[in-house]
C-alpha cells in the first residue's frame, strides 16, 4: 500500500530527525555549518522561518513555521542535500538518516514557549554544557545570522531557570494527545484574493497572499500566470526582504522601529541606503533584484 501523503497545515512544526542506527551525523564545525546553509538556502525557497534549533551530533531539532504547506517538501530537500554532501565529503554510500522524519503540529501556542526551552535545553541534558545558550550549535547562543531565523520566541523565552516536572508534562501532553489534523485546521475564510492586488504593489500581494493561506496555484490562477512564473516572482521578492534584513542589522533603518519591515520602508528608500551602505556584493544584487532602472535612477543618471 503506498504512502498517504500527510495533511500539512501552515503553522508550527517540531521537527526530528537522527542519524541511522544512531550514527553521527555531524563530525566537525564544517558539518554543522553546512547543514545549517542548506537549511537556510531551503527557507529562501519554500519561504519557511526557523523559530529554535539544536544540533546534536547523531541527531538534530528544528522548530519550523510553515507557510506554503510545504513541510515535507522543505525537509526532503534538506535531508536529501545534506546526505549528498555528506556521503561524498565522507566517501561512503547508502541512507544517512534513519527515515523519514518526525514532526509533530504544535496545535496550541501556549506550549511554543517550553517547548523553545525543551530543544535548547537537549545540550545541557547531554552534559555538552551547564545551561542554555552556552551550547555553539543552538540558537540559544546567538550565534548566527541567517535570514531564516526568527528569535521572536527565543527573545520572549525565560532560559534562566531548569526545565521542571509541570513543563515536561506539557511536553508529554503535547506530543501525546490525539489531535485530528482536520479538526484544528484553521476554517476561516480568507481575505478574497482579489482585495490584495487591489491595494498592495505585484509583488507584495503575492506574498502577502501566499503567507496569509493561498497556495501558488491559486495566485497564478488569478493572475493567469503559470505556477513556476508566480514561484519566480515570490522567490525575488523575499531576496529583496533578505536584503533589506541584512541592511537593517547594519543599523541603517535604526530611525525607524526595529520591527520596520521592507514593505514599510518600500523599494525606493531601500535602494538609497543599499547604494550608500550595501557592499559591492551587495549592489550588484540590487541591480539583479530591482532592475538597471531604479538603480540608475537613484544613482542620479
């Protein structure tokens, strides 16, 4: 009997998964490194966030947040990338993982906070070190600056005090209680399609569509568009956010709120501070990304 495709609904997700037989996965700091680009390249494509992770050496633990109903896509392509990396970089063959990974629908906000402290508290458990945010391969230790991490919940996470009894039933309750993925899909109607490109610019309705419920189908359809040409224009248009993100963790945007987005700031705004305080690399993704016109034009020619 074939594989029931699972139902994925957009939200929160733990995700699991170890090594086969247990085996190590990650050997060395290029290991880990690695296998966090190839997490980070894959949310610039399936538009996920990363809210905790923990990185074991035999197994590793990822608090996702969906938004295109593309978990397991995004975990193939994660899992599949990093086994080829690592079966060339170690010359061996057959399966790295031991199968198909685990996840679990945090159906309930209230438990997304213990369950932040649960993953980040697995090195301190394992004796890797004495509390949380001390261990280099957990996001707890702030050491990273990928684009697809959130630390909404890792700001608003009380790491101070060991996990307790009360928070490990919480957890147990969490991952044991019978939840019917049809009975905690969210049933409320969506904003009509058509009210997003009536105010927004393209490409912003795009994306706000599709992180709001609507599938990429669906936006093509309306625009009378192929998939594949809605994908491209969604994938440039969070290029242009990631961009904007990495300007403003310069400081450049420091006069507006700190929670100041792209589609606030707009295109114009950003090509000025990106001409005046972008690197060379970072230019030459701009014209990429905002085309020869704007650029020039904020250039002055």
């Amino acid at each position: 009997m074939p594989r029931q495709n699972r139902i994925e609904q957009n939200g929160f997700y733990h995700i699991i998964n170890r090594g086969v037989a247990k085996n190590t996965i990650y050997h060395d700091d290029e290991d880990f490194n690695k296998f966090l680009e190839i997490v980070n390249d894959t949310s610039d494509e399936y538009g996920f966030e990363i809210y905790s992770f923990c990185l074991m050496n035999n197994h590793y633990h990822l608090l996702m947040k969906i938004i295109n109903q593309n978990l397991s896509m995004s975990l193939q392509k994660i899992n599949a990338r990093y086994s080829i990396y690592y079966n060339k970089k170690y010359e061996r063959v057959g399966p790295l993982w031991r199968g198909r990974f685990k996840s679990w629908y945090i159906y309930d906000g209230n438990y997304l906070n213990v369950l932040v402290r649960y993953i980040e508290f697995n090195p301190v458990k394992a004796k890797l070190c004495k509390k949380i945010g001390q261990y280099r391969w957990a996001m707890s230790s702030r050491g990273f600056r990928f684009s697809m991490l959130n630390y909404e919940l890792i700001d608003s996470t009380n790491f101070d005090k060991e996990m307790d009894l009360s928070e490990l039933k919480k957890i147990d309750e969490l991952y044991n209680t019978k939840v019917k993925m049809k009975d905690i899909i969210d049933k409320k109607e969506l904003k009509p399609l058509e009210e997003y490109f009536e105010t927004l610019p393209k490409e912003e309705a795009i994306f706000c569509a599709i992180k709001n419920g609507y599938k990429a189908s669906q936006v093509a359809e309306h625009l009378d568009l192929s998939k594949s040409t809605v994908s491209r224009i969604l994938k440039k248009y969070r290029q242009k956010i990631k961009l904007f993100n990495k300007l403003k963790d310069k400081g450049v945007f420091q006069s507006y709120s700190k929670d100041v987005e792209y589609a606030t700031v707009g295109e114009k705004l950003t090509i000025e501070n990106l001409l005046k305080y972008g690197d060379l690399n970072d230019i030459a993704l701009g014209f990429k990304l905002f085309g020869k016109r704007p650029m020039k034009k904020a250039l002055g020619y």
